[in-house]
C-alpha cells in the first residue's frame, strides 16, 4: 500500500505542479479528518505520513487508569504496557490505532477532502506564481469568449482579458496567440482571476523591455510614458551611459526593435523622445512630429505657451488634440498652442495697447 500511496503523491505533485511537502500535508489533515469520524472522537487524534517511505501512522492520546469508563479518551495500565512498558496510571499515552480499521465511508471522505485540500494549494500555488507578474508581461491562447471577457489559457490557469482592455484596432479569436500584462491578480470564489491588459502604459513599457536589451541591463531608463491605446504613445527615455544613445536602442538598426512593438501593438504609433530636465526642450520634444518654434513656460503654476509655424499647427495639436494631450501627460505641463501669423497678431495688439497708453 505504501508504495502506491507513494505513487499516488508523486502523480499529484507532477500533474498538479504543487510541492510534496504541500500535498503530504493536505494528505493528513484529509485523513485525520476521516479517522476522527471512524473513531469517534474529534480530540486526541493524530496521524502522520512518513515522507520518505509514505507510511501513516494514526494514534490517540489516552489517559492511563485502573478502570476504563471511557474507552475513547482512557486505556488501561495492562494494556497500556504493551505500548509503553514502564508507563504509570495518570500517564497520557498516543495509542496506535491499525490502518484496517479504515472503512469504505472513512476513505471515500477521505478521498472528498484530499481533492478540495488539493485544489486549495493548486489555487494558492496559482496565486503566490501571479502575484509576482503583476506589471509583466505573459502569453498565452484565448480559448473562449463570454460575455465581453476573452478567457487567455496561461498553461496552470486562465486570465481573463476584458474586451475593454483589448486594442480597439484589433479583433482576437478564439486560437490566437497573444501577448498581455498582468494587471491585478485577486482572488475570487473559484481560486485566483487573474486579470488582463492590452490597453495599460505599461504594457508597451514592458515590451520595450522585451524587445531592448540596453532597458533590461538598466543602461537605457524609460522615464515617462503617456499612451492612447491603438492610437499613438509616447515615451521618453534616458541613458545612463553617454556612450549609448538611449532613443536609437530603442529604435534599433533600421527600426526592427520598435517595429516589432508596433506590429505587436496593430499599428499603434510610437513617438520616443529624449527625456531632458530642461522644461523648454521636454515640451518641445514631446510634441513630435511637429517642429516647434518656440517655447515660453511659468515655472510657478507649470503651464507653456508653444509657438509653431501655421503649416505645424494641426500636426502639434493632432487629430481630435490627441498630440498635445498626450505631450501634456508626458510632460506633466499645461500646454498652449498658437500659431506664428497668431502670435504675431498677439504681439501687434500688445503693442499697439502700450503705444495708446504712452499717447495717454
């Protein structure tokens, strides 16, 4: 029997992914629980397994006495000998109980709590592997669609991608491969839901990462990133080496690293800038692929006034003003745009107010 108790232990562990000291431990309080209802009592029990060679040893401490009232908690000293032989009345003894005296009641409660203690450490060891991906990315295939989530099968477990956390430029099927990030992994009444995202900054922080070795290594940083998901993103980045150029990492030779992102994204425009302490530059720069001009700030309430050419002026601002907010994400600046006929308009009224009040 030991053996095929030990077969049996090594088959969950191998098919469930758990520790054998997990599945050992949910073994005994299984089978205690079963040996409390055959013998009768739910106090003075224990039981054991051997984890080498698998064997289990079921006792019940007994309070040595002259005469037994109460066979279930007394033993008498006679009896009691044949287990400790130098034993005293009053002494408390584990008295071992055989093994034959599990029945088929007995063993099949067994067998129902080992399978809900078994599914208790597989969601447990599900959670405590996801809770440290939160942030990173993972792949898997979506096996099923319902009720606006896409079920990911992530090998263990599934994710749950909602439709809204999907690109709007992209239509996933049942049998595609994707890439996600985990977003938030909690608990739920059937074990752990871990959450994802397509649509999060972070998810192209994350495969920027993937896809540059210089932001692994640390040696290129990613500062900010400010993102419309399936539209535009922008981010800025820094190196802490001079030597490395810390937008052309990113770009890669003939732009294969951030074409890579852009296909894995469906499209999505990626603007990568140089992340500067200047404010003027930062603004300037975070409004590509417009040409700025020139750039005025008030440092004590952070907002600017951006002047660009009248040809610029609808690239700076974007579609529906999608540049410039993006720009003011990034850069944590209000920003104003005016065009140069516009700002030459503004400085002409100026001047011509504090040519009046000289006259006056």
């Amino acid at each position: 029997m030991n053996r095929d108790f030990c077969f049996y232990i090594e088959q969950i562990c191998r098919e469930k992914g758990l520790s054998r000291e997990d599945v050992i431990k949910s073994l005994e309080s299984a089978l205690l629980s079963a040996a409390k209802k055959l013998i009768g009592t739910k106090r003075n029990v224990n039981l054991t397994i051997d984890p080498d060679s698998c064997e289990i040893t079921i006792t019940v401490r007994k309070k040595v006495v002259e005469v037994v009232k109460n066979p279930q908690t007394e033993i008498s000293l006679q009896e009691a000998k044949t287990v400790v032989p130098d034993v005293k009345i009053s002494d408390e003894i584990d008295v071992p109980v055989e093994l034959k005296d599990f029945g088929r009641i007995s063993a099949q409660t067994a067998k129902q709590v080992i399978f809900q203690k078994i599914r208790e450490a597989e969601r447990a060891a599900v959670y405590n592997e996801f809770k440290d991906k939160v942030g990173k990315i993972v792949s898997g295939t979506i096996t099923r669609k319902e009720r606006g989530i896409l079920f990911v099968n992530l090998g263990r477990t599934e994710g749950i991608l909602p439709i809204k956390e999907t690109l709007p430029t992209e239509r996933l099927k049942v049998g595609d491969a994707i890439k996600a990030l985990v977003k938030e992994v909690k608990t739920g009444p059937k074990g752990p839901e871990i959450v994802l995202s397509r649509t999060a900054p972070e998810f192209v922080a994350e495969l920027f990462k993937m896809e540059v070795p210089e932001i692994e290594d640390n040696v290129v940083q990613i500062k900010r990133i400010a993102r419309e998901p399936g539209e535009r993103t922008k981010i800025a980045v820094v190196s802490t080496d001079p030597a490395v150029d810390p937008v052309g990492a990113c770009v890669g030779m003939k732009g294969t690293r951030v074409q890579a992102i852009v296909r894995e994204l469906k499209g999505e425009r990626i603007d990568i800038i140089h992340w500067t302490d200047d404010p003027r530059l930062l603004i300037a720069r975070a409004l590509t692929p417009a040409v700025v001009d020139r750039v005025g700030v008030n440092e004590e309430d952070k907002t600017a006034m951006v002047v660009v050419t009248d040809d610029q002026l609808s690239q700076a601002i974007g579609r529906r003003g999608q540049n410039v907010k993006l720009a003011m994400k990034l850069t944590g600046w209000e920003i104003d745009i005016i065009s140069e006929s516009e700002f030459a308009r503004l400085k002409q009224q100026e001047a011509e107010k504090v040519f009046r009040s000289e006259e006056e």
